[in-house]
C-alpha cells in the first residue's frame, strides 16, 4: 500500500473507532497520567514519524488550556511516595533524538515552559540515520553530544534509548544487558549525570520482554517507557509505562480524541491477536 494511501487509511480508521470509543473513555476517564511519544518535529511530508512544527505547536497549546504538563521522574516520585500531581498531567516525550526535535520542537517547548524527556540511542548521537524511508533520508540527522548537552542545560531530561537501538527482543539476553547498561554509563560519562528514564526501541508489547524489563531494573533505572497505548494509574509497573504515539496522520482532531483516551483502544494491537493481524495486513497490503 502506497504510503499517502496508509496515513489516510489509519486517519480514517483511528476516527471512525475513535469517534465509536469516545463515549466509552469519557465515561471511564480517570485521574492516571498520559505520557505523549513524538520523534520528529519538521516539515517533511508523509514522514509516518514526523508531526508538523505548526501542528505541534497547536498540540501544545491545547495542552497548556486543558492539561499540566509534567516531567517524566515527577510521576515516578508521585507513584513511589505518594506526591501529588497537578490536575490532568501529561507527560512530553521524543525517541531517538532526532535533531529536528531539537531544532524545531524544543524552543516551542521553551516557549510554552514545558518539560520533557529525549530518550538517545548513544551509539547513534550525531549519525545520519540510515533507518526509516528514503522520503525521510535527507533529514535523517541525530543530535550530537553538544546538542544534547544543551539540551540538557535547558532543564529537559535525557534519558536512555540503547546503543544501537536494536529490537530488544531479537537479540540475545546478553546483548540485551549491554544495551541497556552500557548506554546509561556512557550517558553519564557524557552528561555527568543520573540516567534515571529508559525506553524501549519500538516499544510495542512484542518488541520486549522480560528479559529487558528485568535488565533495565538491574542496571539501575528508575522506569521505562513503552509505546503501549493507555493511561498510566498508581500502581501500574513503572517498567511498562504506556505512551500515546502522535504521528503524521494525527489532526488536532484526533490528537483530542488521544487526551480523552478515544484512541487507547489502540493497544489491542500489541495484543496477540493484534500483531497476527498486523502481520497479515502488512502481507495483504505489501506494508
Ligand atoms: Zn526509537
């Protein structure tokens, strides 16, 4: 399926669920804490992981109207002590540290005096990312260490992303453990400081498992993100924290429909049943 055609089809099948599961998340909304996974800010077109500048930059207007905006390790002390969060909280969070991220989304962050966490794969800080498609290939810069150094003198948090960002679960336990170790020591060499937030290449439910869980409670993390859609309550495993995704085809529409939690149904594909069907639709479709 021709990619235009894959961003219109999750548009539509996103909004008509959606509008379906509106009713159902309005009733069910709840005092848990939504925490938002970007990667790219920029303008380059059918990027399946990119959201406009001026897109983002309405998504955090809505979200300095309606919501209160939190950093990440605040809603691991609230989990852990008992603190308490201020009404509506959300999370922000970028994977991989795009330097579009930086360049255009951070000093709209500024702006707004928003926190928020970039989670970095070491191994890749400075790379032009070989990943992705060649739509995507000529922006495809990672932010460097000064960057990042700036970034973190700014207040925003950087958090651990791997080395090499590979599939946790496709590689072996071993090569697992060092990914996970070995990227928060070198982070801290880098910054000179506590890597406190990991988070998981891919992220979905089938891309880890408990070997790596395991690994980043043994190397010292205090929580890591997943890209499990949902809301996260007290209580609920700091280790598998849930993400709502925002990508390309998320109008501010749908971006609404994510905050009421009409999109957390979402999660059924990182369900069994979910990833067979995905598998069948990527052969189907050629996706
Ligand atoms: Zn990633």
């Amino acid at each position: 399926m021709k990619f235009g055609l894959r961003v219109v089809f999750k548009f539509v099948v996103k909004l008509l669920i959606g509008t379906l599961w509106l009713p159902i998340a309005l009733y069910r909304r709840g005092d848990g804490v939504r925490i938002l996974c970007y990667h790219r800010v920029n303008e380059v077109p059918w990027s399946r992981l990119t959201v406009s500048t001026a897109a983002f930059q309405r998504q955090l207007a809505y979200l300095a109207r309606h919501h209160s905006v939190v950093p990440l390790q605040a809603v691991v002390d609230a989990f852990q002590n008992g603190h308490v969060l201020p009404r509506r909280p959300v999370v922000i969070t970028f994977d991989d540290g795009y330097r579009d991220a930086w360049l255009n989304a951070v000093p709209l962050l500024r702006e707004f005096r928003f926190p928020a966490t970039f989670f970095v794969a070491t191994g890749l800080v400075g790379a032009t990312h070989v990943g992705g498609t060649g739509r995507e290939s000529c922006a495809d810069e990672l932010m460097t260490w000064d960057e990042i150094r700036e970034l973190q003198s700014a207040g925003f948090e950087v958090g651990s992303h791997t080395v090499g960002h590979p599939i946790l679960s496709s590689v072996p336990s071993r090569t697992q453990q060092r990914e996970i170790e070995e990227s928060r020591v070198v982070l801290h060499q880098m910054l000179g400081r506590r890597v406190e937030a990991f988070s998981y290449p891919s992220g979905s439910s089938g891309d880890f498992g408990e070997t790596a869980v395991a690994s980043v409670i043994a190397a010292g993390y205090r929580c890591a993100c997943t890209t499990i859609d949902g809301l996260n309550c007290r209580g609920g495993n700091l280790f598998r924290l849930r993400r709502s995704n925002v990508l390309n085809e998320d109008t501010m529409l749908l971006f609404r429909y994510t905050m009421f939690g009409a999109l957390d149904w979402m999660s059924v594909k990182d369900s069994v049943v979910g990833r067979t069907c995905q598998r069948w639709f990527r052969i189907v479709f050629g996706y």
